[in-house]
C-alpha cells in the first residue's frame, strides 16, 4: 500500500542521515570541517532537526522519488542545499579554528546562501554576518592573518562592515582573501628542518660556562619556502637560564649545580607554532679547576718513585710534595715514572714494565684524590683503569724507540720535545726514552695535568656526559 511505502521511505531517509554517504555528501560539497561538525555538534542543532524532518515528510510523501522509489542521491542534493542556505546557523559560535582553505569556502557558500535570499534585509544581515565571521576567524589566527584584517577594514571591522552594502562587502572579503592567500595559514604550514646549531642537539657545558647557537628552520607552505623574517622561535628550558635573543640565537648560561636538562624549542610562524616541538640536551658537569681546586686528599704514601719535573726549585721531589692543584696548575708540571742506568738488552723489558706500573700507581693516586672532590668513586676508578691502559698500551708502542747520541743529561732535557712528539702520534703527552750511546738511561715521564684532564673527561663520559 501507499501507506506502508511511504513508512518505509522514512526509515530510508532515517538510515540516510546516519550514514557514511550523508557525512561525504556534505564534505565534497561543503567542506570536510562542516561534515566533521555537524556528525560532533549536530544532534545539538535545531537547523539540522529541521531540516531532518522536512526531509523525512518529503521523503514518506515521494518527493525524492524516482519511478516511484526512494533516490537517496535526489535526497542528498536537497539536503546539502539546505545545509548550504543555512550555513551560519551551524556555526553559533563562528567558524573556529578552520585551514584558511575552508575559512575561503564557507564564505563563498554564506555569500551564495545570502545571495540566494529573497528577502533583501535578511540577504544584506546575512552578507554582514558572514564576513564578519570570515575575519573573527582570521584575527583568531593571529599575526599577519589578523594585521590583513585591520589593513582591509580598519580597526573596528565589525563597525565597518555593519555599515557596507552586500557588493562592497563581497569585493573587500575578495581582497582579503586574496591577501591571505598570499600569507598562507601557518596551522598548515609544513617544517622541513630544523638546526639547533647544537652539533647532535646535546650539549655539555661547565659549571658557570655560557654558549649561544644559532637557530635556523625551514618552514614550507606548500612548495613555497616562508620567509625566515616570518620565523620565531619559543623556548621551555624549566630551571636552566635560557633565552631567545635576536630572534634566532639560543643564548644558554650554566649554573653552579651538574645536570641534565631538556630544553624544548618551537619553531612559530607569526606567532604560531609549525612542525613538532624540538629538543636539545643540555648537560652541565663541574668544570676541572672547581674540581681540582677542592679535593682534599693528595697521599703519598705509594709515591716515592714518581718524581716531579719542570717546576723549579723542586725538581726530583715526591710528586705529593707539593698539593694537588698547585701541581696541576702548573700546567708544564712532569711526572718522571721511572729512570735507570745501565738498561741495555734484556733489561730493557723490565723498565718499561716498571713504567706501566708507576703509571698505575699515579692513576691510584689521582683516584684518592678526586674522589674526595664529590665524584663517584666507583665511575673514577673505571676512569682511571681505562686511561692508565690507554697510556700503558702507548708505552708500550713506543718501546723501542731509539734516542741513539743523546746522553743522560739531553735525554732528561728533551722529555717534554718527545711528549709533544707522542702526543701527535698516540694521544699522550707521554715520554719513553732509551739512549744506547753510552749510559743504556731508561726515561719515562708523564705530562701531570693531560694525565688528570684525561682521567676526568673519561670520567664525565662514563657517567653521562
């Protein structure tokens, strides 16, 4: 009966409106943010509800049929032709936070809804109200997008645009459309590098020590490259001291505590943010001279054979005869390890053994010494083994390096040329000499403070830094 398929073209009319084909219907031919709001915010839109059930009514009444059956496509176009003539009313609140791609395509569909409307004083509110949405969208946006505003229309826009007739209206929206077109919508812009000016972005700094670094980013608006006079920077540093000066120079100043800081960087475009936050790590560790400066134990008693050289007035004494940071900072300061006489032949191997252990117990020594400065004993130890290794294994490939026609006396006197020497060839400012000419003199010394710089930077590594 004609009853029964008028019931049943309701429900396919009800069917329709819950459906995926509604939904695309409205996003290609509106726009993808109005079918997103209406399927959030619709059931709570007194538009929509109207429009539902006059659809209902000329659905059960055939109007949307063809050869007598329901035409959901007959449907669709009558809905989105009502949606789209009653456009502002499913924004109430404005247009939000819509790409500038959709703010230009729900004006146009406003401005052929208002044009549509016979009533000339509903047509003009309806120019009014639509372009006065179309700018409280873009002052939202902030920046260049809102400064284009104020250029087309003044400061007070809404004032302006109350006053305009329809054409005037539509002729200055096209303008700033046009324009904002041309400054492009940072919410879809696109960061394609980003450089900290951090190598690696992780940084280690010393205690009260500052650094800058210049930042530099890409930002795309499609293929086209935004101007870097566009580009800012934010920063959250938490407790570390860190500033933006210059628009793009990361300015950073250390304190007085050891730390691992992340700081996070955004990149904006006329104050909007592009692309994900980036981070750098910042680790701040003591600086050496605040460490060397308050240790508190230099001992000893294990140091008779390790004698101080290049520091006048004190030559050939214990190396714990004078403190711990006045021995490093006197930056010429030499360690002689071992020295004999007569070391030809086999003997040879013996003393370069015997300096591999001084160095061991130089190392030890260093150790006790540090260790009362507020380092990790147990990470200092590690660092130790693993330098004093390192500069056994350099004693050992200079073992037989030949110092032929050089008597005691410039054997002593070219210990710091051949440190230099081994310094470029194995990282250790570190002297093995042998002179065969004469007195067979064994000499090995050790350059004080590369030793204890070594010692602690392999120290920072191990822990972190």
């Amino acid at each position: 009966s004609d009853d029964y398929k008028g019931v049943e073209k309701n429900i396919q009319m009800q069917e329709l409106f819950t459906g995926e084909d509604f939904y695309n219907a409205i996003s290609v031919n509106i726009c993808e943010s109005a079918a997103e709001n209406i399927k959030i915010n619709g059931r709570y839109l007194n538009v929509l509800s109207d429009i539902k059930n006059e659809a209902l009514t000329k659905a059960q009444n055939g109007d949307f049929d063809t050869n007598g059956s329901f035409d959901q496509q007959a449907a669709l176009n009558w809905i989105v032709e009502q949606i789209e003539i009653n456009l502002a009313e499913f924004y109430p609140n404005g247009f939000g936070d819509m790409s500038l791609s959709e703010l230009n395509t729900m004006y146009d569909k406003l401005v052929e809804a208002a044009n549509k409307q016979t009533d000339n004083d509903i047509s003009k509110e309806q120019h009014i109200e639509a372009a006065t949405q179309y700018c409280d969208a873009l002052v939202s946006k902030s920046g260049l997008l809102a400064q284009a505003v104020t250029e087309i229309f003044g400061d007070n826009y809404a004032l302006k645009i109350n006053g305009m007739l329809p054409g005037d209206i539509i002729k200055k929206v096209t303008e700033l459309q046009m324009k904002a077109l041309e400054i492009g919508d940072p919410t879809t812009f696109t960061l394609t590098s980003f450089n900290s000016g951090v190598e690696n972005n992780t940084l280690i700094l010393e205690t009260n020590a500052s650094s800058s670094h210049l930042l530099s980013a890409t930002v795309n608006n499609g293929n086209s490259i935004i101007d870097s006079s566009r580009v800012t920077y934010a920063i959250d540093a938490g407790s570390l001291n860190c500033q933006i000066t210059n628009n793009n120079t990361l300015s950073i100043q250390a304190g007085t505590t050891s730390g691992v800081y992340n700081v996070k960087i955004s990149v904006l475009v006329d104050g909007v943010q592009v692309g994900d936050v980036q981070t750098i790590q910042i680790k701040v560790r003591q600086n050496n001279t605040d460490i060397i400066n308050s240790a508190t134990t230099w001992n000893g008693a294990n140091s008779e054979h390790l004698e101080i050289y290049n520091i006048g007035g004190i030559e050939g004494q214990q190396v714990t005869s004078i403190g711990f940071a006045d021995l490093y900072n006197r930056g010429d300061a030499t360690i002689q390890l071992h020295v004999a006489m007569d070391c030809g032949g086999d003997k040879y191997n013996d003393q370069i053994n015997l300096a591999k252990e001084r160095i061991l117990q130089l190392g030890n020594l260093v150790v006790e010494a540090l260790s009362t400065a507020g380092l990790d004993k147990n990470i200092l130890t590690q660092a130790a083994n693993n330098v004093v290794q390192r500069y056994q294994g350099t004693i050992d490939s200079v073992r037989h390096k030949d110092n032929s026609g050089k008597h005691a006396s410039n054997m002593i006197g070219n210990i710091s040329k051949h440190m230099n020497e081994n310094r470029e060839s194995y990282g250790h400012r570190i002297c093995v000499g042998w002179d065969t000419d004469g007195d067979d003199l064994f000499v090995s010394a050790v350059r004080f403070r590369d030793f204890v710089d070594d010692i602690l930077a392999e120290y920072w590594s191990l822990a972190g830094y």
